[in-house]
C-alpha cells in the first residue's frame, strides 16, 4: 500500500480542516473535487487499507475525553488544548523546620546542658598536689576533653605516685580512658622491674594503654605527659604536645619537647615511615591532619602518630621545688619561666590552698591572653621526694 502526498492546494491544508483522505495506488488517477462543492469524506468501508486514516482524521476534528500524556516542558503546556484536563503530579512532601523560637531554645537548651556539665572545671588536690582543669570558653557546644590523673601510691606502694594530663582531641574518648586505664598498666609494669628499668616499664605502660584504646575501634586522641616519683627519683614522659616544666630554685626547666608536627626530628621519621607533612593554613600537620605527632589513639594515622613517649630522669634534690604539668591550652599563651614566675609564690611554702590558687592563676592568665582551649594543670610539691 502506498499514500499519495497532499499538496499546499490540497483541502488538507484548507482552513476549513477537511480529514486527511489517503488513496491505495492505482494505473489511473481519480480526478480531484473541487473544494467548494466536497463534502466531508465519508469513513472508509470496513476491511478497507484506508480505514485507520480515516479514523485518525476525524478524531481530530473532537476533543479527546480522555487526558493527554502529561507536558513535560512549557512549551508542551502551551501546545495541549484549552479544553483538555492535565493530570498534576502530586508533589514532594515539604519538611516544614522547626519555628525560629523552637530553634533557638533547642540551641539554648544544647548550649545549657553543655554549660551545666560539672566536669568542665574540675579540682583535685592532695598533700603534695593540686589540680585545676577548665573547659574552654570558645568550644561551645563542645564536652570537655582534657582529663588528668593524681595516684599518690600507684599499685598500693606509698612510695611511688604518678600524676598525668592528658589532652583529648577529635573527643574525650581517648584522653578518659588514658586517665583511667594508663595507672594501673603502669603499675603493672612498675612490679616487674627494679631501679633503672622504670623508663622501660613507663613505655610499655604507654604502649598498651594505646594498644588496648585502639581494640575499642573509637575514634580520637590525646596527647599525654606523665610523672612517676619515687623516693629521690622523677621520671617525666611525653607523647604529644602536654608538657612538663619544673623550677629548679625559681628557674624553670623543661623536661619535656613537644611533639608537633614542626620538629624536623619527628618530619624526618614520618617520611622514613611513608607518610609525609604539610603546612596547612600556617601549621604543620601529619598527612595534612593532625598538628601533633604522637600520642594515644589516632587509629587512622596510627602508622604515624605513634604512642612511644620520651622520657627524662632525674634526681630530685632540694633545689627542686614543685613540677608543673599542663595541657597546651595553657602553654600556648604563657612561656615556662613566667609560668614558673608565677606560680612560685604561691608554691613556695608547700601550701594546699596556695598551690590551687596557683593552678587557678596560671589558667585564668592564659584565658586572659586569648586561650580558647580546654586548660588542665597539675603541680606537684617535691619536698617529699627529695633525695636528701
């Protein structure tokens, strides 16, 4: 079968709309009638090759009762005829916020229950110590993540005591199970060995507090430093940036050196390691993320920031008067001869209420000068373990 083209005079495109007639082939042509005197085409006999055309033809002389597909564009709209129903699609459910009201006081009550949390300024205070920790002012909504220990006879010996900060970071997971895990693997480590082995058993003490921190599969860290004191004998360590500063007749000491990711020692041993460091808005930061480079936890950079600390020992003498142990949040805004300054005063005569009221000072000094940053400080008197 084969249809017969219409041409611009055809009464196809007459405006009178006549239907779209197709003929079957045949030798001869039919002649054409005239379009003033045809008369509308009638449908075409059943069985005919025609009869589909013709019923498409006039079907569109009427308005289809039945809906047309949905337009999918503006221009589709504009070509559906006025008389048809479009079909609407139902649409997304909205979700409607809460009120400007019901948010700020959900914001209030966060910022209330954080406020309200006893642990974000924490004392401790014993016959040779004192300890004063505070969350920082500029961590809203943010829990405390400094935490400290003060064992005056670790393992039940009354001769030995350990007294540590530890500074969390990424959360308060690893710093809170360092403070209550690392005395007694300490201490376990203390029975096995005499007299010069104890740096030994400090680091195995620090290795598995990190060992068993990283079986809880959290996430987080915490830089550490710690002291264990015994009859004549100081041993500080450190992992991380806390730090550990002792006045030696007024003038300060360092016992420790910050592990941060700056120290070309420690750049040097990340890159032998297969990691690398880079400055990252002004600081120095292992595999572009963490400002320090050792510590407790940390599993993702755990092939980096390693938990093995260094260690100082020392023979504590009378002109050795009092330790400080703080977190960085305090060592950021005061260098180690003014906090010994100031502290000195207040510590000099191995008062209680004097050596709290220096914690105090040295923190609110800090905060003073601009620190954000959760603030722990530890001072330890070592009269008692003087040699002599």
């Amino acid at each position: 079968m084969s249809c017969t083209v219409a041409i611009p005079s055809s009464p196809v495109f007459s405006p009178s709309r006549r239907p779209l007639s197709c003929k079957a082939a045949s030798a001869s042509p039919e002649p054409t009638v005239p379009a003033s005197t045809a008369a509308p085409a009638p449908a075409a006999a059943a069985g005919s090759p025609l009869r589909p055309f013709a019923l498409r033809a006039l079907l569109r002389e009427e308005v289809s009762p039945s809906p047309p597909p949905q337009p999918t564009s503006a221009a589709a709209v504009a070509l559906v005829p006025s008389g048809a129903a479009l079909k609407r699609r139902r649409p997304t459910p909205l979700v409607v916020p809460a009120s400007g009201a019901a948010a700020a006081a959900a914001a209030a009550a966060a910022v209330a229950a954080v406020e309200a949390d006893p642990r974000n300024e924490v004392e401790e205070e014993g016959e040779e110590f004192a300890a004063y920790c505070r969350r920082g002012k500029g961590r809203r909504r943010v829990e405390m993540e400094d935490r400290h220990v003060a064992k005056v006879a670790l393992g039940g010996d009354p001769q030995v005591a350990l007294f540590g900060v530890f500074d969390g970071h990424g959360g308060k997971n690893a710093a809170e199970f360092a403070a209550e895990n690392m005395p007694k693997f300490m201490a376990e480590e203390l029975t096995k060995v005499n007299g010069g082995e104890i740096e030994g058993a400090v680091k195995r003490g620090y290795l598995k507090t990190d060992e068993e921190f990283l079986k809880r599969d959290e996430s987080g860290g915490a830089c550490c430093v710690t002291a264990v004191l015994q009859k004549g004998g100081l041993v500080v360590s450190n992992a991380g940036d806390c730090r550990a500063v002792l006045s030696r007749a007024g003038k300060a000491e360092a016992l420790t050196s910050d592990h941060r990711a700056s120290r070309e020692d420690e750049k040097e041993r990340i890159e032998n390691l297969g990691g690398f460091v880079v400055n990252y808005r002004g600081t120095w930061r292992v595999q572009g993320s963490l400002a320090v480079s050792r510590g407790i936890g940390d599993g993702h950079l755990k092939q980096w920031v390693v938990a093995d600390p260094d260690t100082t020992t020392l023979l504590v003498d009378q002109q050795c008067e009092f330790l400080i142990l703080a977190s960085d949040g305090l060592w950021d805004k005061i260098d180690n001869q003014e906090a010994v300054d100031l502290a000195r005063p207040l510590c000099i005569n191995n008062d209680k209420t004097s050596r709290m009221a220096a914690c105090r000072m040295l923190t609110e000094t800090s905060i003073s000068r601009g620190s954000t940053d959760d603030i722990s400080v530890v001072i330890v008197q070592l009269q008692k373990f003087s040699s002599s």
